[in-house]
C-alpha cells in the first residue's frame, strides 16, 4: 500500500537523523559534534513539524506509529542501555516487559553519549506526545475530535516507552548506588533522573492512552468511599481530585521502582535532592 510505504519511509528518514550511531573511533573535535549534533536537531524538529499530527491519522497504522517512537526511544539514551537493562531482544514488540526487574548493580557504569541535547530534545518529544491535547475553546464537538483524534493515537504508541524510558536511570540508581557507598552519583546520571522525574510529576498523560498499571495503584489517594456526613462538603474537592488523578496515571507505573529507590534514596544524608523528587512522585500518586 503505497501510503503505508510512505510513511515507513518517513520513519526511516527519522532514524537516519537521530540515530547516526556514536563517533569514539572517528576522531572528530568537539566543535564539529557540536555542529553536527545542532544540525541533526533542526532537522528533526523540521520533520517534526511536519509530521505531527498526521502521523496520528486513522489511514495510518499502528505499527508506523510504533516504530516511530521505538526510533525516538532508541536514541534519546543519555547513557546507551547495557545488557539486561531491557528485555531480551522485546524492546520494541513488549517494551513494559520485565519492567520491574533489577540488573545487578555495578560501580562502574557506561559512557554517557557524545550527543546528550539531542537526548533531551527526543525525551522532550516522548513527554509531550504522551501528553493530553485539549481542543480550543469554542470549537463544535466534531472539530475537537478530529483535532484531538490524531494526538491520542500517538500518546498510545507513545506513552508505553515514555515509561521504560523513565524507568530505566531508576532502576539503575536502585542498582548501582548502594555499591557506591558515599560516593555521590555521577553529575550526568543524576541530572538525568533529576529531569525525568521533575518532567513525571509535571506531565498531565492522555488518561486513554495509558496502559492499565500492573500491579494496579490507586491514583488520587485511598479516600474512595468518604463518610456519609462529610460527603456533601467533600464534593467539590473530590470532583477536582478525580479530575487531576486521570491525568496521573503513568505515575502508576512508576511506584514500585520509586518505593525501592526512597530506600536507597533515604541513605543519602547529605544530599535529599533524589529523595525530595521521588517523594513528589508519590504525591503525585496520591493526589
């Protein structure tokens, strides 16, 4: 089908421009990585720009759309995954596979890459993606469909590897930071998972697009079933506090992974930044 090679053909051009592999053997200064990381980034905004939302179009199949955010995953890896950090060879077909699984820890970890920006500018794109598109006021029912038809369709190939993609600088601080003793974690790594919680707890997901959390976490605290007397005065709250938690639920799928790094968290005496922005997490989760 031709539009369906067409739009392959797009994923693959996408691929092409931020997956050029890494540059240790080439022997380039830092100023022409720069410069070749700086155009590679303008060229996929471009593209960006260009395909979102049509991308999204119901003539477009899902398996397009999850190979495009397979390729956006791929390479938005501050540090490239090391073996057992993802499931065997199911990345791209089961990529919330053994997603709490724990590696064994190690003291001495990878390289991070030699393009970090545009590292942050995919993870930029997986983030908003999986994030809820309201319609502008005024619009008729039908034009706010199809306006946000095409969003949603992305935030659902999308948001699966927006959560490996955070889970894994957490599993590898549950791993690897209690090897460390006193040492403090790496400046890069710790920046990285500093981001990417701060980017969790402010992200409002598309609530349809977000895969039923396994094991299930109650979002928006455990005050379900209010006493009868204070029922009518909780109404409102309760009403905004649903309202918020639909939008929270890829926090869910953080929680175990964020119970076991307060633990290793909480060690560090002298430095409760990591611990402070899990516990927003948490109550995040609880609303």
């Amino acid at each position: 089908m031709i539009t369906e090679r067409f739009w392959a053909s797009v994923v693959e051009v996408v691929k092409a421009v931020v997956s050029c592999g890494e540059y240790t053997d080439l022997n380039l200064t830092p100023s022409t990585l720069l410069s070749d990381e700086q155009f590679d980034i303008a060229a996929f905004e471009r593209l960006r720009g260009m395909i979102i939302p049509a991308l999204g179009s119901s003539f477009v199949s899902p398996k397009i759309r999850r190979d495009f955010a397979f390729v956006l995953f791929n390479s938005s890896h501050v540090y490239p995954p090391q073996r057992l950090d993802l499931p065997d060879n199911l990345a791209q077909k089961e990529p919330l596979r053994d997603l709490y699984k724990i590696r064994r820890g190690r003291t001495h970890g990878p390289q991070p890459t030699m393009r970090s920006k545009l590292s942050y500018v995919l993870v930029d794109t997986l983030f908003d993606l999986a994030s809820v598109r309201k319609p502008a006021a005024g619009e008729s029912q039908a034009s706010s469909s199809d306006f946000v038809t095409p969003y949603i369709s992305l935030a659902k190939s999308v948001s699966p590897y927006l959560i490996l993609r955070c889970a894994l600088p957490l599993k590898s601080y549950i791993a690897d930071q209690p090897l460390l003793g006193l040492m403090p974690q790496p400046i890069i790594s710790r920046k990285e998972l500093m981001y990417l919680l701060t980017r969790l707890v402010d992200l409002k997901s598309e609530p349809t697009a977000i895969p039923a959390a396994n094991p299930s976490v109650p979002i928006g605290g455990p005050n379900d079933s209010p006493d009868d007397d204070d029922e009518e005065d909780d109404d409102d709250e309760e009403s905004s506090s649903s309202t918020a938690a639909r939008f929270k639920k890829h926090l869910g799928w953080m929680y175990p992974l964020v119970i076991r790094a307060i633990t290793v968290a909480g060690k560090e005496y002298k430095d409760r930044q990591v611990l402070d922005a899990l516990t927003k997490v948490l109550e995040g989760i609880q609303g």
